[in-house]
C-alpha cells in the first residue's frame, strides 16, 4: 500500500465580519488571493497531482476561492473539486470524518476549511501542536498500512507547514 498523504489547507484572508455579509458568503481579499498564490506556487514544484488525488472544501466563499486558486495552480481540475458542508465551522471530528469516508483509490487528499477545526484535526493526527494561520498548508503522512477511513489520533506525521513566509 502507498503512504498516503493529507494536505491540510487553512483558508486565505478573508473580509472582515460585518452585520452586512454572512459569514458563510465572506470573499477573500487581494492579500489573502496573493499569499494563497505564492504558497501555491511554492508548492507546485514538489507537489504531483494525480487521478488519485482529491480535492473537498468547504463551501463557504473564502474557502472554495483558496480551493480554486490552489488547484489552478497545481493542475487539478477545478470541476473535480468536492464541496462538504460538514467542514465549515466544523469540530475536527466532523472533518476527520469527511476524511474517513474518503474511498479507497485516492493517494493524497486536499482538505480546505477553517480554523480551529483545521488546527485541532492537525495537532489530533499528529500529536503536536501547532496553529495554522490563513493560507497555511499541514503536510501529513499517513504511517505506512494506514489508509483514509483508518487516519485517526496520532496515525499522521507532520511533514512541515508551509507558511508563505
């Protein structure tokens, strides 16, 4: 069996909370678009996209642009990117369940979503204990023989965190 890997992408700046917006609907801004292109830049040179490779996002605004601009990149299809309502605001059990249901083909997987969920599903995985600011990408290894629907507490290594700096 292939070691598998996750990729764990917190979204890119977004727009201020305001009483005239929904959050779910809050767009990136020119900050956040430009960090979320040089990070996905940075990585486009070690980083091979495959038909076993699966895009999920959530699908609040700021998180299906970062989605979109990170495939754009990188060469996944954007009409193959996935949307779950179960990573927005989401408990990180609710995203390693998102993962757990992932079948069986795909090698690698990317996970766009939000903090604190991104960070504590992190930290849970790998058991470390780090905090993923906006645009930062978790790089984890699955521990060889462990597969999508087995990733659970502590079966994940943290290869690094890029952080666009």
């Amino acid at each position: 069996m292939e070691t598998k890997s996750l990729y764990i992408v917190r979204h890119a700046k977004a727009e201020e909370h305001s009483f005239s917006k929904r959050d779910f609907n809050r767009d990136l801004t020119g900050k956040g678009i430009e960090r979320a292109h040089r990070i996905a830049t940075e990585l486009s040179s070690g980083v091979t996209i495959t038909e076993k490779t699966l895009v999920i996002s959530s699908p609040a605004n700021r998180a299906i642009q970062t989605a979109e601009i990170f495939s754009t990149i990188l060469g996944y299809p954007l009409e193959k990117i996935q949307t779950d309502i179960n990573i927005y605001e989401a408990y990180y059990l609710d995203i390693l369940q998102v993962i757990n249901n992932v079948p069986e083909p795909y090698e690698s997987v990317w996970i766009f979503g939000h903090n604190p969920g991104l960070s504590d599903l992190t930290n849970y995985l790998c058991d470390r204990g780090i905090d993923l600011l906006t645009a930062n990408v978790a790089i984890i290894e699955l521990e060889r023989g462990i597969d999508f629907a087995s990733v659970s507490g502590g079966t994940g290594n943290l290869k690094t965190v890029l952080t666009g700096k």
